[in-house]
C-alpha cells in the first residue's frame, strides 16, 4: 500500500506542472501586444519642425496670483505684498490654505487700497499695467514694479500612463510631451494616436485628439498645455481585448486546474 501511494507522487506532480503550464500559456497568449504599437513617431524622418507659440496665459476664476510689488519706498510697498489666506479653491481636498491673491467667483482680486480689481480675462502682463497705473493715479507709489505669476498652474495626467498625477508646473510653460513624461510615460498599452486634451475656453470645456505619430502635433496649438488642462490617455484594442479575455477565462482555467488536482487525487489512491 506504502509503494502504491509513493508511485502515485509522480503522476500527481507531474499533472500538476501541466496544468500550471496550461495556465501560463494562456495567460500569455492573452496579454500579448504588437510592440509596433508601442513606438512614439513611428515612421517619422529626420527633419525639422518649427515649434508652436506658447499660448497666452488668461487669468480665470478661482485661479491663485503671486502679486509681487516693490518701490523706491519698501514701506510703502510691503501693504501690497501681503496676500490673502484664502485657499484656492474650498472643494480641494489639501488641508493646507495657499498664500496668494485670489481671483473670485466674479473675476476679481480684493487689492489693498484699491478693493475689488478686474483680472479674470486679463492676461499677466495686462493685469500688471493696470495695477500700475491705478497705483501711480492714486499717488499709493511712484514707479511701481509688479510680478505676477500664477500659483495654481496645473495639468491632470489620466489613462494609460505608469504614474497618473496632477503635475505643478512653477515655470508657467508645459508640453504635451513633457507632462507625459512626468506621469511616468505612456504604457505599452496606450493609444498614442488618439490622445486627448481637455481644455477650458471661455466657460466651456473644448477637447482635442492628438496623434503622437504625427509631424501635426509639433504644429498643434495643444501641444503647450495651458493651466488646469487634462490629457488623457485611452487604452489600445490589445488592452481592452486582453482585460476581456483574461476575465473570461482566468476563472474557467483555475476552475478546471482545481478538478484536474482533485482527480487525479483520486484516481491515484
């Protein structure tokens, strides 16, 4: 009986590593993907391209403004460098309050001596003359110098990309390119010719689709991301097919794995 159940080992063990073997094979096979896929400008020459304006920041609602000012008289300049505590935004989910000026849900700043000033609409440089301006009419200061920059400059990094993340971008000045490779870079899985970048434009939410195999992107006026832009990055067929497959039949092969154990159990007591 002892020799029985020693000779009965083998069988066991080796109908075992079939199964698991099996398993392997399938698994395999349902994850493949053409590598073709994966390569960013696939069939591009070398050449050169001209590379697309910067587009024109615009200052929006809820936006955050480093406001820096300073003049012959730094007493007098040192009021006007102290910003509202207000958080950005009340629905973030940080739990510490950023130091700025911020621009309500009426587009404007709340500047001392001047209360409540126009920026939504404005660009940086148009904000800052008129600042200066109404700083020198009033006769607050004499040759104002003013900075601003935005606080709040973001871009949201979704899909198929290794590390999905709001990217802060303290430059002011982002790609498309550069954003994706901050996220970690795009997954084998990715579609790179259909990628897509939301974008805010006068109140309303503008998409755009941009193949990464195509000399038109360098062209593109979303090939610079403007602040609060979201790139996404959607999964390719092989993805989609695989995730499919892999749930179909993962659960059948262990199932029959499990019986397969289970007879041969029996069959070789």
């Amino acid at each position: 009986m002892g020799y029985r159940r020693t000779m009965a080992w083998p069988h066991k063990w080796r109908a075992l590593q079939f199964y698991s073997i099996l398993v392997i094979m399938l698994v395999s096979i349902s994850s493949c993907v053409n590598t073709q896929k994966a390569v960013y400008f696939s069939g591009q020459k070398t050449g050169s391209f001209e590379s697309p304006a910067i587009p024109k920041l615009v200052i929006q609602n809820n936006d955050l403004l480093s406001i820096s000012v300073s003049s012959l008289n730094p007493e007098a300049s040192a009021i006007f460098n102290q910003p509202n505590n207000t958080p950005a935004n009340n629905n973030t989910a940080t739990t510490t309050s950023a130091t700025g000026y911020l621009v309500d849900g009426e587009g404007n700043i709340q500047f001392p001596f001047l209360g409540a000033v126009k920026a939504a609409g404005l660009s940086k440089d148009e904000l800052k003359d008129k600042l200066t301006k109404s700083l020198v009419d009033k006769k607050l200061l004499v040759d104002p110098i003013i900075t601003i920059r935005f606080l709040n400059f973001k871009v949201t990094v979704l899909g198929e990309v290794a590390h999905p993340t709001v990217v802060t971008v303290p430059s002011e000045r982002i790609s498309l390119l550069e954003a994706i490779g901050l996220a970690g870079d795009l997954t084998i899985y990715a579609q790179r010719d259909n990628v897509l970048v939301i974008r805010d434009e006068d109140g309303k939410k503008v998409t755009h689709r941009l193949n990464l195999n195509s000399t038109e992107l360098f062209n593109s006026p979303y090939y610079y991301l403007k602040t609060n832009d979201v790139v996404y990055v959607e999964p390719n067929k092989a993805k989609v097919a695989s995730t499919s497959r892999s749930n179909q039949w993962l659960p059948i092969v262990l199932s029959a794995l499990s019986l397969g154990v289970i007879v041969v159990d029996r069959l070789t007591r």
